[in-house]
C-alpha cells in the first residue's frame, strides 16, 4: 500500500498552476450540522422514477444552444471572456473561476459545475444563468468562499462542486466535492442526499462518508456512481439510498485489476455509464482509463508506469494509437456516446477518445497549454477538466483558461470508425 499527497490532483494541479496557493485551504473548510431528518426523508421522495442514462444522446435536445459560433473541427469559445469572475452575461462576457464539470439538463441546457465560484450555472443562446449558489461571499482571492447550506435553492451554499446529473424527474445530483457529500436539488429545495463529513462508511443516506468525491454518473436503473476520489474507490448509491463500494478499498491507492475490493485505484476522479450499464473511471493518479463490468474491474486504455521511490504518483504522457499502448497524463471527466468514450486528459491539455476500433485518438487541442481556437491539432487549451457531446458537438470545460470551449465533430465517420 502507498498513500497519497494528502490533497488530490484534482485541487493541486489546478491551484498550484494557477499560482493561487493559498486558495488550498478550500478543501479543508469546515463542514455545516447535517439537514435534520425531515429534509433527509423529503429526499427520499420519488426515487423510483423511470431513469435514463445521461450518456443516452437521444433523450433530449441540445439543439437549442448550438450556436451559430460553432464552426466544423473547429474548436472555438463557446461561453466566457477568460476573466475570473462570477459575473453572467453574454457567451463573450460571462465569467468563471476554473469550471470543472459539465452537464446537460432535462432540456438541453448546458450546465457548468463553477467550481471556484461555488455556483452552478445554466448556458443559454444568449447568456448565462447561475441557478445555484448565488449568494455566496468573495473572500480577498476574488474567489466565493466554500461553505454548506441547505435549504430554498436561492439561499443554498456550496463547496467546491465539481460535477453533477440529472434525474429525468428534474433531480439534479451533485458531487460537492470539499463538503465530501451529495447534494440534491429537487424542485425549489437543496438537501444533503448522501454523506455528513469526511471519512468512509457504506450506510443509506448521511450514513455514508465520503472523501473529496469528484465525479458522479447515473444508469438506467437509478443507481448513482461516484468517483470517492480521496478514498480511491467506486461508490453506488441505489434509489433506495443504500451507498455500497463496489470497487477499491478505502484507503489503499494503488493499482491493481480485480474484482470488488481487491482492484485498487489512485485518486479516481472522472466516471461515465454506458447504456449497457458497463462504468468507466478516469484512474486519474495511475494515467489509465479503466471499467467495471459485472463487479470485476480492468484497464481498458493506458500504461502505469512504476512508482519512483518518494513519489505518489507514476510518469503519464502522451501517445494516441492502440488503447493499449497508449499514453494519458492525469485525466479526468469521462463522457460516453455510443461506442465512443471521452476523456478529458487534463495534464496533457487536449481530449482524447477511445473508438470503436480500440484506438486513442486526439479529438481536440495540440498538447500544448495555451488558449488558442483553432483546428484540433493547432488550438490550445488549459486544464481541460470534463467535457460532454450532444448532437454532434463536444463540449469542454477549459478549467484554467476560465472558458467552455465546443467544438463540432461528426463521431460517425473518419477516425472514430
């Protein structure tokens, strides 16, 4: 067993780099009295509503916000102005301060996890919308200072959130990630769905303890699944509100293929489901792309590398060819459509895909840090932390450059086949 830096990739990689260290402390910040146990009950209500998979490309339109600054194989600036800021406004003038998650809602909408503003915000044709987290207090960083409230959405508070879903009832789930908890808002409410504080305990509801999770996706059958990064392991929180770890052993990074606990992870930090119900994880600190298909865990795109003595973390890189043989660098957010995986391969600047032939290839970005539009091999990005696609455009959450990027691309033809 080795242990990791006591603080995640996840928060190191983009605060560090953005020279902003003393923003570190967000992931220590103290935790608010669990919501009461009316709230957890109200919750519970619904949870057996018919599910679809949020990788399902055909169960909403997202025409409505393809907007005509979308060019083909062109990746272009679909929302912000690159200031950090918390400001809505026109796609050229909206602010963010490192976005890390992306969703679609039930109508389409783009939606951006604002991580550093402790906000969730809406995209639509012509301006952004924060629908979660307003409220919040700037501290002398210019940042939202993280906290923890539940209660009406207009008075809710948040941590760093980094990633969310839908519920096709209009639930949205989201990975509170420095509150080590799930929130849920439902309807004109927020409620603490799953967690209390930090730690690792399989239970129902604020039973369970999570430990910096990141990622969150949901199947067909309602069943949530969360990167519990800090723990390295995968969680699954039933409709019933039961949190089981299916994969990993809290506490053990590592790197092993297996079954259930005997398969160990190094900081998980992106996850997707299938419509076959097939889950992939971003390993985030072991540079691979792996799945969990009934209960047993292998690796499915990348090489780990051995661990240097005084190290937490092996050497990525970068090499697209056969998934095999390829090579990431830290990534992070997954998104599946069809046949095709995304991979937002942060420390390498660029989104990757896994195709239907068994090859990794890069979709967008030149692997260079920058901020550049452009063609796929010249364009430049910073810390791309996610990204999703729908009706034929790619989506990217360009964390450090402050900017969702998109970029139009047909997945049927050419080098995805």
């Amino acid at each position: 067993m080795r242990k990791s830096k006591p603080l995640p990739f996840i928060v190191i990689a983009l605060v560090l780099l953005a020279g902003v260290t003393g923003i570190i402390i967000w992931i220590n910040s103290q935790n608010q009295p669990q919501p009461d146990g009316q709230m957890i009950e109200a919750a519970k209500t619904g949870q057996e509503s018919n599910i679809q998979s949020n990788s399902n490309l055909t169960y909403t339109e997202h025409a409505s916000f393809i907007s005509n600054n979308i060019e083909e194989n062109i990746l272009v600036t679909y929302y912000g102005s690159g200031d950090l800021g918390t400001a809505d406004g026109s796609p050229s003038e909206a602010m963010f301060a490192l976005p890390f998650g992306l969703c679609f809602d039930n109508s389409g909408n783009l939606v951006v996890f604002d991580t550093f503003n402790s906000r969730v915000k809406q995209l639509g044709d012509t301006s952004s919308k924060t629908i979660l987290g307003e409220n919040g207090v700037i501290d002398h960083f210019g940042f939202i200072t993280p906290a923890y409230l539940d209660g009406p959405k207009d008075d809710a508070l948040f941590g760093r959130s980094t990633d969310g879903v839908y519920h096709t009832n209009g639930d949205l789930f989201i990975a509170d990630s420095s509150n080590h908890v799930i929130r849920l808002l439902r309807e004109d409410s927020v409620y603490t769905f799953a967690g209390k504080e930090k730690g690792s305990a399989d239970g129902r509801y604020g039973e369970a303890r999570f430990d910096t999770p990141s990622a969150i996706a949901i199947d067909r059958a309602g069943n949530l699944y969360v990167a519990d990064t800090m723990n390295h392991t995968i969680r699954r929180i039933d409709p019933a509100g039961n949190v089981t770890t299916i994969a990993g052993q809290a506490g053990e990074s590592g790197y092993a293929d297996g079954a259930g606990s005997t398969a160990r992870f190094n900081e998980p930090s992106g996850i997707a489901v299938g419509d076959n119900g097939i889950i992939y994880v971003a390993d985030t600190g072991n540079h691979v792309i792996r799945k969990i298909e009934s209960g047993n865990v292998s690796t499915i795109a990348g090489i780990v590398e051995p661990v240097q003595t005084g190290e937490d973390y092996s050497q990525g890189g970068y090499e697209d060819g056969p998934a095999d043989s390829a090579r990431f660098n830290f990534p992070h957010g997954l998104y599946i459509s069809g046949d095709i995986l995304f991979i937002a391969d942060t420390g390498n600047h660029v989104i990757r895909a896994l195709t239907s032939g068994g090859n990794i290839i890069t979709v967008a970005g030149s692997g260079l840090p920058g901020d550049k539009d452009g063609l796929p091999g010249t364009a430049m990005m910073n810390k791309p932390m996610s990204v999703v696609y729908g009706h034929g455009v790619l989506y990217i959450a360009d964390s450090l450059n402050n900017k969702i990027k998109s970029v139009l691309i047909d997945i049927n033809i050419g080098d995805f086949r």
